[in-house]
C-alpha cells in the first residue's frame, strides 16, 4: 500500500467519524484504523530488519579490523622475538673484545663443489683476504673475497681448502683438505698412530690459523697406501652457521 493509498483512506475515515452516530463510533474507528496500524507495524518491522542488518555489518566490519590488528601484532611480535634472538646470539661473543668481528651469514654458494659464504663485514670493519674465520666450536675457513661492506669466506668443507693440521694426541702432522661435504686428513707418513675420536687441530703452519684450533675428530683412518687418510667430522656443523667470529 502506498502512501497516497493511505492518505486517501485516512481522509475517508475522518469523513465517516464526521457522520457517524456515537454509539458505533468505537466499533468504526477499530475497522477503519486497523489497516493503517498493520501497516505501521509493518513499516516498523522492516525498519527494525533493516537496522538489525545494519547493526550487524558494522559489527562484521569492526571484528574484521580486530582480527587485521591482532594479525599485525603478531607478526611484529614475531619480529621482535627473532630479532632478540639474534642479539642474544651475537651477544655470547662479546667477550672476545676488539680482536674478533663478528658477522652475520647473508648468502651462501648453492653449488656442491665450491663452499662459499657471504658475510656482512667488509672493508670498512677492518676485514682483509686471508683473514682466519672460527666459531668456538671451531674452525669455518678462511676470507677470500672483500668488499666495503661484505666479504666472501671460503668454508673449510670447500674441495680448494687446504689447512695444516696436526692430529692429538700423537702429534702427527698431515693436510686437512675439504671434499665438498665433509673433510679429509692426508698424513705426511704412511704408518700413523692417530686412531677414530682423535682430535684434528690446526698446526699453525702456513700463517693462516693460529695454532691449537679445533678442526674436527677423526671418524676413520685408512693406511696401506703411499700415506695414510683419515676421515674428518667437522667440529662446526656448516648446515646451521648463522654468524661468523672473523679473526683480525
């Protein structure tokens, strides 16, 4: 019913009213004013729908900016999490003072071959090719490459490493050389004492490490040859290396 229809049957009821006799004139207005009070409700009801949906997308749209929020406040939290744990990392190291810069792995070479990572020192920290690069656990390699801001370290695992190496207990001398996955131990005699769970330091020769680091433990020794060969496990586990301590 439109609202003209209405207006037209509002004015027919006041009409009637105007003639009508006292005594029906309850009975008449409850007939004529029953269609305008069911169509008030009506009104009232959808508007009251309408509202409701109203009501419910302003909630929809509130829960969606909280949850949008909350996700925000995660993910910075996160971020601060692993950022901590990083700086508790690093902070292990301080005590070695000025002799040592410690750096953060940035890239890695992908290859099998060649084991080479990317450090964020450079130059401009003090850092020089040929610098010795350890962890507590270990030796790492050595620098290769410099950069202002970067530098390029060639892990001991690298087929092109070479590092002298002297077995203990037994003071046997030999060549540690890297296989690309593991590590080799090349005496410099054929008959050999050294025996699996022996420790592989550095020699000192060559004037790269310094004498007495910790290169790995020995896993197996084969002889018969022109020298004998020991198989090497790392002490530095190369997979997980997230920083560096770069000898300066």
């Amino acid at each position: 019913m439109t609202r003209r229809h209405i207006l037209i049957w509002l004015l027919a009821a006041v009409a009637v009213l105007t003639f009508i006799s006292p005594p029906f004139m309850p009975a008449v207005k409850a007939v004529i004013l029953f269609p305008s009070r069911a169509v008030t409700a009506t009104l009232r009801s959808i508007s009251g729908f309408f509202s409701f949906v109203a009501r419910v997308k302003k909630i929809d749209g509130e829960n969606f900016e909280l949850k949008k929020h909350i996700t925000e406040l995660e993910t910075e939290n996160s971020v601060i999490r692993a950022r901590i744990s990083d700086l508790e990392r690093v902070a292990r190291y301080k005590y070695l003072g000025t002799r040592f810069v410690v750096s953060g792995i940035i890239a890695r070479e992908p290859t099998n071959w060649f084991k080479t990572v990317t450090v964020d020192a450079g130059s401009d920290d003090g850092i020089a090719s040929g610098m010795s690069v350890v962890l507590p656990q270990g030796v790492v390699g050595r620098v290769i490459g410099v950069d202002r801001g970067s530098a390029v370290v060639m892990l001991a695992v690298d087929n092109s490493s070479r590092i002298s190496a002297i077995a203990s207990p037994t003071r046997e001398l030999g060549m540690i050389e890297g296989t690309g996955q593991g590590l080799l131990l090349r005496f410099f005699s054929a008959a050999v004492r050294a025996k699996p769970g022996d420790a592989v330091l550095t020699s000192g020769l060559g004037g790269i490490f310094p004498k007495g680091l910790e290169i790995g433990r020995i896993s197996a020794v084969k002889t018969g040859g022109l020298v004998a060969v020991a198989e090497v496990v790392p002490a530095v586990e190369f997979n997980k290396l997230e920083e560096v301590l770069i000898m300066k």
